[in-house]
C-alpha cells in the first residue's frame, strides 16, 4: 500500500467514515478495501474491483434521495460524498438540504 492510500486509509479511520461515494479514485479504492468501508463510485473505470467497491453510474440529481435514505437507515451521521463540481455538486447540495431540513 502505497504512503498516499495509507493516509487515506487512516483519515477514513479516524473520521469514522461508513461509506464512500464518489468518483473512482484507486488510492480511495484500496484505503476502502483495507478499512473494509463500502465504495460506491459514479464513474467509469477499467480494472479488477475488490470486495468493498461498487459501481453506479446515475446522474447526481437521480441518487440524491437514495443517498439519503441509506443514510438514514443505517443512521450514518458521517458520509463522504466526492463529487466532481461540474457533475455532482447539485446533488451534494440537495443532500445536505435534505438532512438539514430533517432536524
């Protein structure tokens, strides 16, 4: 394991992530395969995948509420949504909209 994908490994740790959501990424990859913490990507990549990682290719505006709904069924408090601005930021906005007017 590469000195990037350790510090990704150890920041998912000490934050206490249970999910990561967004685009592909193989340092993200591997950090959630050693930490055992589910990967959903929304992009395309080629390559074997490992147990903890998951492919799912919708536009943000249509994931957004089930985002939310696992969210809340498995009462996650803390969820890293990586998105890339130009594609995914309308959907992190209404996400935190979402869980903000739940309070």
């Amino acid at each position: 394991m590469s000195i990037s994908s350790v510090l990704v490994k150890d920041q998912i740790e000490s934050e206490g992530i249970h999910c990561i959501i967004g685009y592909y990424e193989k340092l993200v990859a591997i950090a959630a395969e050693k930490t055992e913490t589910p990967f959903l990507t929304t992009t395309l990549w080629s390559g074997a995948t490992g147990k903890f990682t998951f492919h799912m290719l919708p536009r943000a505006a249509e994931i957004t509420q089930p985002i939310v709904e696992v969210m809340q069924a498995y009462v996650w408090q803390k969820v890293a949504v990586i998105y890339e601005e130009t594609l995914g930021g309308y959907g992190w906005k209404t996400i935190t909209h979402i869980l903000m007017d739940k309070q």
